[in-house]
C-alpha cells in the first residue's frame, strides 16, 4: 500500500529566496534501502492488526477481551499515517513529481483503474455478506462520502494527495526547514482541530473530494523528518513519546468508553489518525524506522530481505484485499474472538496477511488486472 514508487534521484537545483535555503536534500543513494521495505510491511500488519481486533473493541461486554483489542488498536493506530510519511519522503523530494503532466499520467493511470475495480467489487462484496448498501442511492452516497467500504477511504486519500503533489513539493523545496516544520504543525493544527470539532460536536465531516486533506500534515513530515540524523538522545525520545502516546490511547479511550460515558462512537476518538495521541505516536514511530530499519534489515539474510522486499512492493494490494479475507476467515471460524484473544488476534492476522499477499501476487501475474494491485 503506498502512494509512490522509491526513487533516489536528486531535485534539481533552485535558487532559494534570499536568507533561506531551500528544504530536505534528496535521498543519499541507498536511501530507499532496508527502511522503507521494513516500513511498508510492519504498516500493512498493523493495519490488519487494527482490522482483526476490532471486533474485541464493540464487545465491550467481554472486559479481558475488550482491553486485549484496545491495547492493539491503540498500539497500531500510526499504520496509515506511515504509509502517508513514507510517500511524502519519497514524492515531495523527487524531481518527477515536478513534471506535473508526467506524473498525474504515471500516477493515474495506475490509481483510476483501481479505484474503479475496488469500488465495484466491495459495494458487490457489502451487499451480497452484510445487505448494504441496500440500494442504489445508498450506493451512491458512500461513493460520494469517499467510503465505499470502510477501508477504501484510503484511495480518496491517496488521490486527492497525488493532485496536490507537485504543489507541496514546490512548498518543501523553497521552504528552510524550521519554516517547513511550521507549515507542517500548522496542517496538524488544522486537521487535529477539525477532528475534535467532528468528534465531540458533530460538526463537519470528510467527502470523496476532501478525505486527503486531514493527512497533509504527516505527508509533509515524511520529508522533513526524512533525513533527520539520528542520535541516542533523539531515539530515546522517540521511543518514550511511542510508548507513552500509546499507553494513554488505551487508558484514554478506557475512560471515555466506559466511566466518562462516550460509548463506543466518540468513545474511541484518541484511535482516529488525527487525534491528540496518533499524531505524535505515528511521528515517533515514522522516525524509529527510518533510523533503526535499515540496521534491522541489515541483519537479515538475502533470502529474508528478498521476502521482506516481496511483501513491501505487495503491500497496496495486501491492503485492498484483506478485508475480504478477513470476512472469509471469520466465516471459517478464524477471527479475533475465536479463542483467546492475543492468539486468534495473532493467528488472525498471520493468516490474512499470507492469504492476501499469496492472492496480490497471482492477481499480478495476470496482465489484464494487474494494475489494481
């Protein structure tokens, strides 16, 4: 699941603004190598991670079970942000996002199909195992809303950051870093503001054409925090801001659900990716990997880092696809709450991610669908 190809070429050269000096330098050759595989494929984990526990989070009638979810929910909730990061490293420092014409063609070509493919077959898929959408303006509806299906949001997302590409790409290469680090709190302010005001108030919410934008800031963090030179001080902070951002979703999200009286819908606010607690969890943990990735895929064995390498370029599919597994798994007897809730968790997602990956890759040695993964 990503947004864009690896490229290691350098940006051309241009002459900043007087007393500034232009953003994040390209990636140093080798860039791409060890932490973005490791990157991509620890975020499609924990996305069906999130997916497979969450049927523990709405049975809150199982307290032991119901922490079990919490806790991995809460720990796994910066999947997609890093997704987001690692195609902002990667498209805002390349010079063929600058082409905008070469780009939205390379980009969408690719993207269109799927969207169209994917939305098809879930609204088919939702209909025929859950009953919904029961017509078609429903159908409609959740076209317009972005949401066909509950995760395919992330290709309204995914779209609407293509297009704004070669904008903020210009944005990064003309701005220093302090002043990108600006631009980039101000768009966290502006997304983690509007989720506040969406989940307490009920004011507001996000459509097909405007799903991308709650995400701009962890695109543009992507490339500031890139190349950010790791120390043992910083590490440390990363691990600690980690750690305690993810303790306080579960403890948080505890209290809101059950003692403050949110229930489970606004109950569960410290989960969406703009929250007070995703943000810096996802930040910190963005920053783990691409400072201790490639030192962890150094020490795998060819064979490993060809596997690791294998799941990574599978990851986009790996996504659009397990939903569906997930659903057949269930109907087999195989999801979260089919025994003790770390082990079917973990079963869970052990076998949808070798099921979804094993089906990504006969999809792409079919050429008349092979663009849809």
């Amino acid at each position: 699941m990503t947004i864009a190809p690896p490229t290691a070429m350098s940006p051309p050269t241009l002459t900043p603004p007087s007393g500034a000096t232009t953003g994040p330098s390209s990636p140093p050759e080798g860039f791409r190598l060890g932490w973005i595989e490791v990157g991509r494929v620890a975020a499609i984990l924990a996305v069906i991670a999130v997916h497979a526990a969450s049927p523990l989070v709405l049975r809150t009638t199982h307290p032991s079970s119901w922490w079990v979810g919490n806790l991995i929910e809460s720990a796994a909730r910066w999947c997609v942000p890093v997704f987001i990061m690692i195609s902002g490293a990667l498209l805002l420092t390349s010079p063929r996002t600058a082409d905008t014409r070469s780009f939205y063609r390379r980009r969408f070509v690719r993207l269109g199909p799927a969207i169209v493919v994917w939305t098809v077959a879930y609204l088919v898929f939702g209909y025929l195992v859950n009953g919904v959408p029961r017509t078609l303006e429903e159908a409609i509806r959740s076209i317009l809303l972005g949401r066909p299906y509950f995760h395919l949001y992330f290709l309204f997302v995914i779209a609407g950051l293509y297009v704004a590409a070669p904008a903020l790409r210009l944005v990064v290469e003309r701005l220093d870093r302090r002043r990108l680090a600006v631009a980039t709190g101000i768009a966290f302010g502006l997304a983690m503001t509007d989720q506040l005001i969406l989940s307490f108030a009920g004011i507001g919410g996000p459509n097909a054409v405007t799903r991308w934008l709650p995400f701009v800031g962890f695109f543009l963090a992507g490339a500031l925090l890139r190349d950010q030179s790791p120390t043992p001080t910083r590490i440390r902070i990363a691990i600690a801001i980690a750690i305690g951002g993810i303790v306080f979703t579960a403890l948080g999200t505890a209290l809101m659900v059950g003692p403050l009286g949110f229930g489970l819908g606004r109950g569960r606010y410290l989960y969406e990716y703009p929250s007070i607690t995703t943000v810096p969890v996802s930040l910190a943990v963005f920053a783990l990997l691409a400072w201790l990735g490639p030192s962890l895929f150094a020490l795998l064995s060819t064979r490993s880092r060809t596997l690791v390498a294998s799941a990574a370029t599978a990851s986009f599919g790996i996504y659009l696809i397990h939903p569906m597994v997930l659903t057949g798994l269930s109907s087999l007897g195989l999801d979260g709450t089919a025994t003790i809730a770390p082990i079917a968790v973990g079963a869970t997602v052990g076998a949808a991610f070798i099921i979804s990956w094993g089906l990504v890759e006969i999809i792409r040695r079919l050429p008349a669908v092979r663009a849809i993964v």
